[in-house]
C-alpha cells in the first residue's frame, strides 16, 4: 500500500474510530452490522440501524448501562445488548485518553426490547467479576420551580417563566390543600426538550433571575415512574386529587359507588387526595370516565388509575429518605406492589423528596409523612391483581 493510499484508507475511517486502541474491531462491528459510528461531544455514537427512515424511537425504548470496564468497548457491548432486542443507537460516554467514561445509553427499536434489556442485562458478567448496571433512562424535558408566590395563577407562571427561558410547553399548578384559590408555592414546567429544559435549568439557578422579585429554587422533576401496561390493566383502584379537605370518605363512596351500588369497596382519603377501591376493574373504569373533571363540594377532582409500584423499589425510596413506616406484611409467594399518587403529588406529602427533586424539600409539608407511609403499609396487590390491606 502507497502511502497516498494509507492516507485515503485512513481518511474513510470515522473520527472516533481512528486511531483507537481496538480500531479494527470497531471496524470490523461496522462492517458487519451496516451501521456508521462517529465521536462529537465526548460520545461515541453507534447507529441508527442502516437503511432507517421516518423520526426515532419514542419515549421509553431508551436505557442507561453504567459500570462498564474503562476499556470495554462498542465491539463487546453491541453483542450483548442485541441479545434482546434490534438496537436504533449507542452512545458510549468517552473521555479524551481514549476510553470510555463508564457508562452509555442505549436505544432500541421498541419499548418492549428495552424493558427486556432492563430485566436481563443488569448485572450481565461483561468481563470476569465485572457486573453491568441496567436500568430505564428517561429523557427528562420537565423542571420544578420553588418560591413561586402562592397567588399566582397558571397563566400568570406561564407567561413569566416564557419571559426568560425558551422552548416552554406547559406549565403544571396544584392548587393549595386549604385554599383552592392560592397555588402550592411551586410549579412544573414542561419544555420541549431535554436541552431546553437544561438550558432553562442553568439560567434559572438560584441568583440569577428572580420571578415577581422572588428568589426561586430549580431543580429537576422526578418524571413518572413507568409502570409495566400488563400490571397497569389489572388495576382496579382509582387515585382521586384535589378534593376539598373536608370531603368525607362517607361523601367519595357515595359518589364513586353511583354507577353500581355496592361495587367500592374501600375509600381511603388523606388531606386533599383519595384512594378508591372497586370490587372490578370495570367498575373503577367506568366511574374515572364518568368523574374525572367533575367538581365534588365545588372543587374540580382529577381521577386517574392508581399506579402500583413494584415493592421492592419502594422500599428502596424509603431507605432514600429515612422514612419510618409501619411494617408491611411481605408474601413471598407472589409480587407485590404498593400504589403511589403522582411523584408531584408524593413530593407534597412528604414522599422520599430527597430522590425526586433534589434540594427543593422546604417547600414540602413534612408533617404528613408517618401518617402517608402508615397508608401505603396498608395498600398492596397481589400478581392476581387482588388488593391485599394489612
């Protein structure tokens, strides 16, 4: 080989791949598979897929993989990862001596390849005693706003806060627990993408603008955990938000049980928030189509699906946040799962905020928290789908 032709060989390979210490496996993975690799921005990219037409995969079908080997690299992970699923891209983390940073993100075709890859890659021996870290990645677009003044509505935050940074969405109110007419004294806000939202982020930091002459906090929303469609179509208790605070139990069941008399089972209701338990799944259906944004004692009730999550990530929230909780009951004999309101919500409430939104915790009412856990101890379903109360 001339050395003009060294030169053009070396020219056709990507910036990235040139020059790595592992350059002809990675070429080689390239060649096989069809898909391009480039660097820019400290990450390596693998993909998409070749021949790949129409917008990228949505929401969901992203995952993280951390504890990765410093020289392990795309021709080692790909094998792997492809095991469960057709891969759309790679994006492996790189420092600028060559070897990755410990970490990357993988994106599949389908939602359902990723939550495979969650449930049987974590903890894949990718080297002898080398154990990868798989979980869901989420592609963060919403920002939680402390220190907004409690008589502002949601119109007036959104007009504010599209003043000083781009891309805004939407914003999320809750109205107060005690006065309908005043906010919680915080907000989310939805951008339209996760580089919008950091850009908000850091322009928003605390010093540097205020809002109506406030001093605000900024951090990030914990976004929803996602719950698996198979559990979620089993669920047969409703969450219902915003009620007044003297709205009995007595006044929910009458009201959630008019459709067919006798089908709710059980009410459990704390401060603004209820859990309504139905004998059916199509009970509980037809009662959340038929009261959701109606007004109950003249406040507008949001009614959703509770959202069962998985126990043992439950409990690993409460260690998060030191909680004490009453003792629940564990069978061993089948999964169980504890139901949770919306992570605003449980933020409000004194859920492990320390996990959701970071150093924002002084603007949450503490004093609900052993009476919230005590109520969460009670409430769990069975793989069946069954509520068990402790």
């Amino acid at each position: 080989m001339t050395a003009e032709d060294s030169a053009s060989h070396h020219d056709a390979i990507p910036e990235g791949v040139a020059g790595a210490p592992n350059e002809a496996a990675l070429m080689a993975l390239m060649e096989q598979s069809g898909y391009g690799m480039v660097q820019e921005n400290g990450q390596r990219k693998y993909g998409p897929p070749p021949g790949w037409q129409g917008p990228s995969p949505p929401r969901g079908c992203e995952i993280f993989v951390g504890k990765i080997p410093r020289d392990v690299y795309e021709d080692e992970l790909v094998p792997v990862f492809e095991t469960v699923g057709r891969i759309y891209e790679m994006r492996l983390m790189m420092d600028f001596d060559g070897k990755n940073r410990g970490y990357a993100f993988v994106m599949f075709t389908q939602k359902h390849e990723a939550k495979r890859a969650v449930r049987e890659l974590n903890n894949f021996e990718i080297r002898p005693g080398r154990l990868l870290g798989v979980c869901s990645s989420v592609d963060n677009c919403r920002l939680f706003i402390g220190g907004i003044p409690k008589t502002k509505k949601r119109e007036e935050i959104l007009e504010e806060v599209s003043k000083v940074t781009e891309g805004v969405l939407d914003v999320i109110v809750y109205a107060s627990a005690a006065d309908k007419m005043k906010n919680r004294g915080f907000a989310f806000v939805e951008y339209e993408s996760h580089r919008a939202a950091a850009m908000a982020r850091r322009k928003l930091m605390p010093g540097r603008i205020q809002l109506w002459g406030h001093q605000i906090a900024v951090d990030w929303a914990e976004p929803e955990i996602d719950v698996d469609e198979d559990v979620m179509e089993t669920v047969k208790i409703l969450y219902v938000r915003n009620l007044m605070i003297e709205t009995s139990e007595d006044i929910l069941r009458q009201t959630f049980g008019q459709f067919n008399p006798g089908c709710v089972e059980r009410v459990k209701k704390i401060r603004d928030y209820a859990f309504v338990h139905f004998a059916s799944r199509e009970d509980a259906v037809v009662a959340m189509d038929n009261l959701n944004g109606t007004e109950i004692e003249g406040s507008r009730i949001e009614v959703t699906l509770a959202k069962p999550v998985d126990k043992e990530q439950y409990t690993r929230y409460q260690k998060a946040s030191k909680a004490t909780a009453a003792p629940t009951t564990t069978d061993n004999t089948q999964q169980s799962y504890v139901y949770q309101c919306d992570p605003y919500t449980l933020t409000y409430y004194g859920y492990p905020y320390n996990t959701l939104i970071g150093p924002n915790r002084e603007y949450f009412i503490k004093g609900w928290k052993p009476l919230f856990f005590s109520l969460l101890s009670q409430i769990r379903l069975n793989s069946g789908g069954n509520v068990i109360l402790d």
